[in-house]
C-alpha cells in the first residue's frame, strides 16, 4: 500500500487510512473500522514520499488586511518554527519566507483566500496544494488553548509569543488542522521557535532561482547547486541543517565568526576530520525515527538504530572537546550522552530485532521472567512433540505413528488404516481420511493447549513490554532532540571543513563593514565542473563610499554573469559560515541580495519579458538598502 500511497500523494491528494478499531475477537457482528488518520504531502512521516536530505513542511498564513502570522512545521522531525510580517506592505517578505522553507501543503485562512491577486501569489510562490479554512481554526482564545495544551506550558510567555496575535492564530489552525488528520497527540513536537526575518539575509524567489543555491534553474537538480558543492555531511539530519543555512545566511557578524572559527579548527586538523567522519558515518536519523516512535509507527529495528547512535554520543563528546573555539565548547556542552537511554534499549530490545512487530524475538532474553518462560515452552515445543511421537510409537509398536500439526485441526496423532488394529482404547477419533485415521489424547490436547497459549501470550506480553519500553524512551525525547540537533550542527561544520580542505577554501573576515573585498575569487560550482586548476580567478571590491558600484562590459561567452554570480556567492557562503573559494576575502555583512539575471514572460499573469524585468527592478528599488548586494544582469 505505502508504494500506491505514495504515487497519490506525489500528485497532491490526501489519503484516508481506515483500520478496524476493535479486537474481532470481542467485536459482535461485522469488526468496526474507522479512518485513523488522513495523510497528505504536508503530513506524511515515512515511506516513499520523504527524502531524507529534505524537510517537509506543511506552512500556515494568517492574513488580517493589516498583516500576516507565518507557522512551518515538519511532522517526521517536530522542528516547529513562526514568525510574523507585520505590515500588508510587505508581501515581498511573505513570498520571500514562502520561497525559502518551499512548504509542501499550505493552510490559508479565508481572508487571504479572498484576496485573489494574493492568493494566486502564494500559489504560484510555493507551487502547492493549499487548503482554506474556516475562520474557526484561526479562533485566537481556541489558539491559545491549543497551543499552552500541545506544548504543556501556563502561558504564551513561556512560548515567547504573547503579544504575537497573528502568529498565534496561524500556529493554532495548524496544530488543530494535524489534530483532524493525524488523530493522535504529537508528543514529538519542538518547543516553537520564533524568529525575526531580519535575522537572516533576505532573498526573493528569483534570487535563490538564479544563484542555484539549492537546486538548478534547469531540471530542478541537485547536482549543479551550491548545496551539492558544500554537502560532504554523513548525516540526514546534517544535510537538511546545511540546506536550512544556505536558506538564512546570517546578518550577525559575531555568529558568523564563530562558526568560521569553528571551522578553521578542524581544517587545521586531518584527524580531527577522520575522527568525525568515523563516528558521524554511523549516526541515524534520530529525528525521524523519534518521529516515527511518537506516531507509534516505530518497530523494533528503529529502537535499536536509534540505540546505535546515541552510543556513539559519549566518543563524539570526546571529539569535540579537542576541538578549540566556543562554539565547540557550547555545542559539547549541550550534547547529552543519553547513557540511560542507551542502556534501557541495549538490555530490553533483542540485537537482531525484527522490522516488524509480528515477527517476534524482540524482547532479549534475560530481560522479562515471564517471556523467557514462555519462550522457552514456545521454543521447545518441536522437541516435545518429537519426544511424544517417539513415545507413542514404542507404546503402541506402530512404527509409522506420527505426530503432525495442522491451522484446522491443530496437533493429532495420524495412523495408516494397516495398523488400525494397534491402536489403543485411549485415543480419541479426530478425523477419519481415505488412507488413515487422525486421533489425539488428553495428554497431547495438554500439551496443545500449552503450546498454543504459550505463542499467543509471548506475542501479547512482547508487544506491551516494547510499548512500555518505547514510552520510557520517549520520556527523554526533549533531550535526544536537542542532542540531535547538536549533532547535525557538527556534521554541518565538518561537511564545510572537508569542502574547504578538498576544494582549497580560505576563511574570511566578516565584519558589520561596508565593505566587500575578494581577491583571486572562483565560482565554486563552476571551477568544480572544470579540469583542475583551469578556473581564471578575479577580484572584487565593493564599499559605500567610493566603490558602490561596478559596471562590467565585454563580449558574449566572456564570463560576466559567472563573475558577478560568484561575487554573490562568496558574500553568501561568507555569511553562512563557510570558507570561501578565494585567495583572500573580506565581507562586510549584507541584509540583502538581489538579483535580476535572465527573465522570461509571464503569461499566466499577463505580463511580457519587459514588463517582467521592470517589475523585478521596481522591487529591488523599493526594497533595497545601503547594506544590500544588488546583481543585474542585462536590463531591458
């Protein structure tokens, strides 16, 4: 089914999941069946449909004609995030938000329905399917209730959200929309993490389209971005954490710096790379699977890979503490090692421990008295019923007495029609068949009913000692979260330390300057697609006093939109805390980067190439500041 259900949500439906709720053995007349839970693109927690190198979100748009309130929230890994954009002036910054998180399903309250050139605008934004709500879900007192319910919290203020009217309705419809469809409490959820959009350098949609940042403008590929030269991590959850920084650079030159530094020192150390990259090779994704255990989907392999890796916990901690810099300090010091979690897994749940809950041996041996018992019954049965056959043909001398099982009849003894005459008076007639007869004694109905009860309670007793064990580790899933996401930070920190090494990255000054100098820089997706050392480096300085601006000429094929493409990328990759390909670089913070490359006519909305290209620069001119990087390529 998961493979069908996957091809419907690929196309954009949502898919009803019906199971019967009520054992068959106490049901009176037809088993009582129900929808249990409604997936689609935005709710999907497993299978097919998810990639593990990306998040998939499910966003939500609160709009009051005076402003909108943002939430995203990825259901497979409980990352929760909201922000608000405060004036209806704005709507750049909503498409900008739009366009970076690329939600799978988006939620709309009514009045932005409405708002038809708006709507549309999102549509076309995000390019996916988009439910509208009533205007009940976006009920504000139900949007606290829910809210202060879900996260186990008195208040807004412990959420940081109470003056976040806005905010607030777009979280509530949200959790109540997962409420609807999910139909089970979502004990994996992160605290909700408010951020400001200032926080981070703002790009349009046609900035991170035309820099290929995460993915090409020409088949939507991997290969050929920005992402795929920087990804070395060894980690699901470091790549979707490196994809999330290439989204935000940072605007905060003091967090720059210490990600820079953080990286410096394990560029300057080979071991300090092989040690990581032993121990990160091995790691799961931990927030998925937590995913999958919350959802009470996680079988008993899932307990033991997330065993695997949170043994590894208390070497990395090691590892890091060789590292220098405070952000190795912090990140070693929020890194819980998880030993009673690991322990409580490694003693309870079997090495070999099967995919599925119905296959059994999932419980070690040694752990639980009562299913060791019945293991053993269960275990030994064969040689029981082997000892009786063998008896049975000594008492009766027939030599071809056997013992066998059937699901009908279940264990009988079976005797030829020649020797009918041997038989003794105490078996009891089962069946009779055309070349023998099938008979069975109390004795053996004993040891049936023995067997049979020892399998079905080995069963039962296995499945709620699992589920009491998986309610114990989901006890500390706060803390195995915050370790993962530490150690998807590390993995994205030694991915730009390999990638610096490998590619001969340098580190650059970043400062609150206004000032963008590069000396001998490369375009780092370009020189990666040529022969080594055949890129033609060239320099670049930029301030805002002298040097505001640089017009560059020259013949087609020349490499102009590679030059200032690459200028854009390297104040980028500055930003986000990656060595960059230069012989030497100085950035000066920027808060934002525009681009106006190539354009084409946009039919759907009745304008033409010009009139494309004179919307874009329109929006850089009203929205651009003294600290933004503008790039135009070619206007008019």
């Amino acid at each position: 089914a998961e493979a069908y259900i996957s091809r419907l949500i690929e196309k954009g439906y949502k898919v009803a999941i019906c199971e019967q709720v009520e054992d068959p053995r106490e049901a009176k007349g037809i088993v009582k069946r129900d929808v249990v839970r409604i997936l689609s693109p935005g709710t999907v927690n497993e299978g097919k449909f998810l990639k593990g190198e990306k998040n998939n979100y499910i966003m939500s748009v609160y709009y009051d004609m005076v402003g909108f309130g943002l939430s995203y929230l990825d259901v497979s890994t409980g990352e929760f995030y909201v922000t608000e954009v405060r004036s209806d002036t704005e709507r750049t910054k909503l498409m900008e938000e739009i366009s970076k998180v690329r939600p799978s399903e988006m939620i709309v309250n009514t009045m932005l329905y409405e708002q038809k050139d708006l709507h549309l605008q999102v549509k076309r934004q995000g390019n996916v399917y988009v439910n509208v709500l009533k205007n009940k879900y976006f009920d504000h007192q139900k949007a606290v209730g829910k809210m202060t319910d879900v996260f186990q919290v008195f208040s807004l203020q412990a959420l940081g959200l109470e003056k976040k009217e806005r905010a607030v309705k777009a979280c509530g419809a949200l959790l109540e929309y997962l409420d609807e469809t999910q139909k089970r409490e979502l004990t994996h959820l992160d605290k909700i993490h408010w951020y400001h959009s200032d926080e981070f350098v703002s790009m349009d949609h046609a900035t991170r389209s035309n820099l290929e940042l995460v993915q090409t403008i020409r088949g939507g590929e991997k290969k050929g971005s920005l992402l795929h030269i920087l990804d070395r991590t060894l980690t699901a959850m470091g790549s979707r954490k490196l994809k999330q920084w290439i989204d935000e650079p940072l605007t905060n030159a003091e967090e720059i710096t210490k990600r820079l530094d953080a990286v410096e020192s394990v560029v300057n150390s080979v071991s300090l790379q092989n040690e990581l990259k032993e121990l990160l090779s091995k790691i799961y994704d931990l927030k998925r699977l937590l995913g999958k255990l919350s959802f009470g989907n996680g079988t008993p392999k899932d307990l033991m890979d997330l065993q695997t890796s949170i043994a590894l916990i208390p070497s990395l901690k090691q590892v890091l503490g060789k590292n220098k810099g405070q952000m190795w300090k912090d990140l070693d010091k929020s890194l819980d090692p998880l030993e009673d979690v690991s322990a409580l897994i490694e003693e309870s749940i079997s090495s070999n421990a099967p995919a599925s809950l119905k296959e059994g041996n999932i419980i070690k041996t040694g752990y639980h008295q009562e299913i060791d018992e019945y293991r053993e019954i269960s275990e030994n049965s064969r040689e029981k019923i082997l000892a009786m056959e063998k008896s049975e043909k000594e008492k009766t001398g027939i030599r071809s007495l056997k013992v066998k099982y059937n699901k009908v009849f279940g264990y009988y003894i079976e005797v030829t029609k020649s020797n009918l005459s041997l038989v003794p008076e105490e078996y009891i007639r089962k069946q009779t068949l055309a070349n023998c007869e099938r008979y069975f004694t109390n004795e053996l109905k004993a040891l049936e009913e023995k067997i049979v009860e020892a399998d079905s309670r080995l069963s039962v007793l296995e499945y709620e000692v699992f589920m009491q064990i998986r309610s114990r580790v989901l006890e500390s899933v706060e803390r195995i979260k915050e370790s993962a996401e530490v150690i998807s930070i590390v993995d994205v920190l030694y991915s730009y330390a390999r990638c610096a090494t490998e590619n001969q990255y340098v580190k650059p000054t970043v400062d609150d300057s206004s000032r963008v100098v590069i000396f001998e820089g490369r375009h780092p997706v370009v020189e990666s697609m040529i022969e080594k050392n055949a890129f033609v480096p060239n320099s670049c300085e930029l301030d805002d006093q002298q040097q505001r601006m640089m017009i560059l000429t020259g013949p087609n094929m020349a490499g102009k939109s590679t030059y200032i493409r690459q200028v854009a990328l390297i104040v980028l990759m500055a930003q986000i805390g990656s060595f960059v390909p230069a012989q030497k670089a100085h950035v000066g913070t920027v808060d934002r980067i525009f681009t106006r490359v190539g354009a084409s006519d946009d039919l759907a909305s009745g304008q033409s190439t010009f009139m494309v290209e004179m919307s874009e620069v329109s929006n850089i001119l009203k929205n651009a500041t003294a600290k933004s990087l503008v790039i135009l390529d070619e206007i008019g």
